[in-house]
C-alpha cells in the first residue's frame, strides 16, 4: 500500500484525503490464529505540516480468528484509528532518537505503508480471540464443544467415582 506524496509536498499546510483498499494474503499479519478475510481498507487525512506529514488515519478489514476457547472459527470486523508522523528520509540524518522512533521516513515522495500498517494491526488486535462473549470452550476432559450442550464427562468430576464405575462396568 503506497502514498504518493509528490503533490502535498509543494503545499505548505494543505491536506488531502487518501481512500486505499489493498488484498493482502491472508496470513500477512503473521499472528497466530488470525487471517484476513477481506481487503484491508485505509482512509487517511494527510497534512503538510513543514518538513513532516501529520497524518490520522482509519483502518477497516474483516478478520478471520480462531476462537481461543472452543477452537471455531469465527468472521469479525476490526476498524481502528491511528496518528502518525511521516517525514522525508532525507530529515532522518538530523533527527532526534524519539523522533526516529516515531516517525515513517520515506523515499522518492512516496510512503510504503505495508510494514507501518501491520504494526498498527498488531497493536490494535485483541489479546485473545473469543468466538462471542459467552463461550463455553471445550469440555478439558473429553474436548466437546460445550458450546453444543453437555458432555457426559461432566457429572464426574471426582476421579474416585469414575475409577468405582468404572470398576462397575458401568463407565460406558
Ligand atoms: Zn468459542
Ligand atoms: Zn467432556
């Protein structure tokens, strides 16, 4: 995903919309059980301001996760927001480190998004996945989706009893 600033940069103050949708393969997040179900969607305000580029931004896509709990996978939106700073590489030689910290430096008038885009991803995913609020998970003894209804396994918690009904012949 790239921006091209060639424009924006003989116009000291101006901003400028830039509205991109991009597909990506869908393990381009390069996190664990999370996959792109549809183009990533950026919307971002960019202003000239002196040398930078201020920049707030919208992002919106459709994920596909697993579920932490019950192992199903489950369709769900992302959108957030993020402000950023973008600086012609050429000002990376005199900055300072917080500023290296913080800003994108591009090259040739254009900024290349991909790797800034996916940061921002990472740090606006959830820490875990759930399929929907009430999950129940799996069953730790049997593995069923508790989701589905009861186990059997469920009434006997207390191996003692088990080991009994077990001896019975009756753990069937
Ligand atoms: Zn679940
Ligand atoms: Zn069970």
């Amino acid at each position: 995903m790239k921006i091209d600033l060639t424009e924006l940069k003989n116009q000291p103050g101006a901003a400028a919309v830039f509205a991109l949708t991009q597909e990506f393969p869908a393990g381009w997040l390069e996190r664990d059980g999370c996959f792109l179900h549809s183009p990533v969607t950026l919307e971002a305000e960019v202003r000239n301001a002196g040398p930078s580029f201020s920049v707030g931004a919208r992002v919106t896509a459709e994920l596909k996760v697993i579920c932490d709990l019950c192992l199903a996978e489950t369709v769900q939106p992302i959108s957030f927001s993020f402000d950023d700073e973008w600086a012609p590489a050429e000002r990376a030689a005199g900055a300072a480190q917080e500023q290296l910290d913080t800003t994108l430096f591009f090259a040739k008038d254009e900024v290349e998004l991909d790797d800034r885009l996916r940061e921002f991803f990472l740090l606006h995913l959830p820490m875990r996945f759930v399929c929907r609020p009430d999950c129940r998970g799996l069953c730790p003894s049997c593995g069923a989706d508790l989701n589905a209804g009861e186990c059997d396994c469920r009434r006997e918690t207390d191996p003692r009893l088990t080991a009994l009904l077990d001896f019975l012949g009756e753990s069937e």
